[in-house]
C-alpha cells in the first residue's frame, strides 16, 4: 500500500497502470485485425477452386495423366518443361481420384503451404506470430492478383525453396555438419527440377557471402561450407532428373527449350509492370534493399537484429533480383509468383528492421518509447504505402466475388456436343494446339508436335507431319469465335490448303457448332 501511495504522489501511478493496459488493447486490436485479414484470404482462396485452371495448367495435367495412366508413348517432347512439375501433378492424381476439382483443391494446397512457409520463416527470425500470420494473408491476395489462380508452376517450384530457407534457419547452429545448407542447397535443386526459372532461386546463395567474414565468430561459415549450396543443389537436381527418367537428355531439352525462348517486349517495362501490380510489397522490398546494405556498413555499430535475420534477407533479396531476370524474355505476371515468397519476406523483415532500430534509440527515454516506435513504424509504411489503395480495392472486389474468373466446369460444358463424338482414349489433332482443356474434358489424348521455342504455331505447314501420320482420325479446329487469340490466330495464315488436303487425306467435317469443327476420317 505504502508503494501505491508512493507512486500517486510521485504522479506516475497512471502511467504504471493506464500504459499496459493500453499496450495490450492495441495488440489484441492489431492481433485481431491480422487475423481476421488472414482468415478471409484463406476463406477467398477455398472459394475460388471452380475457377482454378489456365492454358499452363491443362498442359501439365494431360501430361500428368497419361503417365499417372502408366502410357509409354508420352513424347520426349514434355521436356521443354523440366519434370518436376509433371511428377508433382501424377502423385496428386495417383492419390486422388484424378478428377478436375482434386487437381484445383491439390493447387489450392501448394498456394496455401507458400503462404505458411513464408510466414513461418517470418515468425521464426520475428518471434511474432502476427508478423507470420499477415505474410500468408497477403501472399495468397496478392498471388491471386499475378495469376496465382491460373494453375501454373512458380508455386509449386517455390515451395522446396521455402522448405529449404526454413530448415536453414532452423539447423543453422550445425558447424560440424552444416545440415541447413544441406537443406538450402536440396531446396534449390528441387526448385530447378521443378522449373527452369526455378534456378534463379539460387541466385540467393550470394547472400550468405556475408558470412565469411561480417557475422559472429560462432556464426561464420568457411568457403568449403558456403560451397556445400551449389553442390548439394546441382547433385538433387541431377538425380532428380535421373530417377524421373529424362536424364541428360531431358536437361539439355529444357534448357535449349529456355534460352531459345523468343523475347517480347523490354525488360523494363515488364518489371515496372510487376512492381506497379504488386505495389506496396515492392515499395517495402526496394526499402528492405537499402536497409540490408546500411545495416551491414554499420554492423558493428548498430548490431540491432540477429546475423540469422540480416542472411535471411540477403538470401531473399538476391533471390528476387534473380527471378527479375526472366522478365527479359516474357512479361507474363505469373512470373512474379516465383519471386513473391522472397520479397514478402524481404518486406517483413524490413519493417521488423525499422521497429527493432526505433526500439533501440529509444530505449532511454522510456515514456516515450512505445509511441516513438509507433508512430515512426507508421511513418515508414506510409513512405511505402503507393499503390495499397489499389490493392485493397482488388482484393475486395475478389474476395465479394471469388468466382468471377472462368468458371472450368462451365467451359467445359462447351466442348459437351463434340466431346461426344469423340471416343475416349482416342488421339486429337487440335488446332490452334493452345487450349489443352479440350483434350482434359473430351478424355482425348494430344497429337505430338514437334515444338521449339521458335516454332510458329499459326504455319498451316507445321500440321502438316502430323496430319498425313497414320494414327491421326480426328482433327478439330477451334473457331475464331472462340477467344482472343483464335480469332488472331486464323487471321494470320492461308488455310486453304491445309483443309484441301485434309479432304484429300480422306477427312470430312462431320460436326460444327459455334466452338469449333470437328473433321473425322473417313474411308475414301
């Protein structure tokens, strides 16, 4: 009592009792708030499976299911695609009942582990589960947003390295062994069996440079460890590629398949494409660029966060700068999806970064302390806030609305009157060759073509190998009512005798509707 009295008189006895209490209503209001953001992320995500399914996606899956199927006659040709993807979609199939809506709830699940890897990787160098639980949230808006709904490979290839990152973080004590870059390496490996670009992961590896010399002396690691990273990766990938089956054969297709790969558009009017549509995490990762070269300058001066904390986020960031450099080819937005994980992380551990170095300057001056730290964490997300007006109205209109995309049962429906005339099993020469989804819903298997990254696919005299092969009986062209590209498509070759010797061959048109016509052989 007599301390009670003390404190009153002395006038700080409200700010003992009033400024806990206050601190605590604040976290379980933010707590609150993060959680709610995030179970509705989740709540969109689920929501929108029927829509789940893109160009890509079919492509992988017929693929899939014609080994899953136990086929042996599946073309060298897949390989323009490293195979990782393909043993990924032939387990779903094997342990599932191999039907559309399992391979979208399968796709879900690779989104969603992508969201909690990378905020568990957070929560682990943050220690607040709050910093862990908005990073998933906003990776799964903000995927959605680059055609994370599309079906397609980065998440699926993202997820060794995220495993990988984690496990590093966690083993990271092991000197005598050093299993988490063990771990590290393996990610990156996978992540190349995966996808091509999948390789520019490891770019990150330059992170960890750092640690020769700049860490703690319990901390360091020698050049002979630090090469552990590109051994282990090469070593898993190549086994990977050997126990799939493709070998060397597989790996000299895909990267031929890469490097040929035509280029469209400028590389930088494709990243500030990116960087605009995945504002304000790109604002937070150009920030957390800048902070990771300050802070190691004056390491030894203001050592406010942990070694484990300043080479994760040297990993991240050289991992995104890595993934950058696809953008000189394509300018598809799903290819962002492969540099997401990072820079969310990167964004994370730059606010973290920032209260950490509040927190410390602040630190004598004890009244003032929380709101200090408060208000100048606030400051600097508004410094990075362009663009998250834009981001909220999307992800709300998304989340009202999870299945305005294409619905895939619906768009299969469409090819109901011609997949009826097709027996199941049966090869199909599908021209333009794009829309694999017919080949998914008609249970028909696609013709082999023979592609290059150089291949034009719109030359009537590309079909034409195919067209004269015995095995072929059914051809159906797409008509140029059906989308976008098919109406570009047949504006830009001569057709004509394509059809002529189709008639020639013996085939005879014996169905149309709007989606197409279909043209079966016949005995002349």
């Amino acid at each position: 009592m007599k301390v009670l009295n003390r404190w009153s008189a002395a006038g700080t006895f409200p700010s003992v009792t009033f400024r806990p209490a206050y601190k605590k209503a604040l976290l379980y209001a933010l707590s609150f708030v993060i959680v709610a953001f995030a179970a509705m992320a989740v709540r969109f995500l689920f929501a929108s499976r029927p829509s789940v399914g893109g160009v890509d996606f079919y492509y992988y899956i017929l693929f899939a299911r014609d080994l899953a199927s136990g086929a042996t006659d599946v073309p060298h040709e897949r390989y323009v695609y490293f195979p990782g993807v393909y043993s990924f979609w032939k387990t779903v199939i094997q342990l599932s009942d191999g039907g559309l809506p399992s391979l979208q709830w399968a796709f879900l699940g690779v989104l969603l582990v992508n969201g909690v890897l990378t905020g568990a990787i957070l929560n682990s160098l943050t220690g607040y589960w709050q910093a862990g639980v908005l990073a998933t949230g906003v990776y799964l808006v903000v995927a959605s947003r680059i055609e994370g709904l599309a079906g397609i490979t980065e998440p699926i290839a993202t997820i060794p390295y995220l495993m990988g990152l984690w496990l590093w973080i966690a083993l990271r004590g092991s000197k005598e062994i050093p299993f988490g870059l063990l771990a590290l390496g393996a990610g990156f490996g996978l992540a190349l069996f995966s996808k091509q670009q999948g390789g520019l992961l490891a770019l990150g590896a330059i992170g960890l440079l750092p640690a020769l010399q700049y860490t703690a002396p319990s901390t360091r690691y020698t050049i002979p460890q630090l090469l552990v990273v590109p051994v282990v990766a090469c070593g898993v990938f190549l086994s990977a590629m050997w126990l799939e089956g493709g070998g060397l054969a597989a790996v000299k297709t895909g990267l031929l398949f890469a490097t040929e790969y035509q280029a469209q558009g400028s590389w930088t009017e494709h990243v500030e494409r990116v960087f605009s549509v995945t504002q304000p995490i790109s604002n937070l990762f150009l920030s957390g660029c800048v902070l990771w070269l300050v802070m190691w300058f004056t390491r030894k001066r203001l050592p406010i966060v942990s070694d484990g904390v300043m080479l994760t986020l040297g990993i991240a960031i050289f991992s995104v700068i890595g993934c950058l450099l696809q953008f000189s080819k394509r300018g598809y937005l799903h290819y962002a999806l492969l540099l997401l994980p990072s820079a969310i992380i990167t964004a994370g551990l730059a606010i973290y970064i920032i209260t950490r170095f509040l927190s410390s300057h602040t630190a004598n001056w004890p009244r003032f302390a929380a709101p200090s730290v408060l208000f100048g964490t606030i400051a600097f997300l508004l410094i990075n806030s362009a663009g998250t007006t834009s981001l909220v109205k999307d992800a709300a209109m998304r989340m009202a609305s999870p299945t305005r995309g294409a619905i895939q049962e619906e768009i299969g429906a469409r090819f109901a009157p011609v997949c009826s005339r097709l027996r199941s099993g049966s090869e199909l020469l599908l021209i333009p060759p794009r829309q694999k989804r017919v080949h998914w819903f008609c249970g028909t298997r696609p013709l082999a073509l023979k592609v290059k990254s150089t291949w034009d696919e719109t030359d009537p005299v590309k079909y034409l190998p195919v067209l004269t092969a015995p095995k072929t009986e059914n051809v159906f062209l797409l008509s140029e009512n059906y989308g976008p590209y098919e109406e570009q498509f047949w504006k830009q070759g001569d057709w004509s005798e394509f059809i002529r010797e189709m008639e020639r061959l013996g085939f005879r048109q014996t169905f149309t509707f709007e989606v197409g016509r279909l043209y079966q052989k016949t005995s002349l």
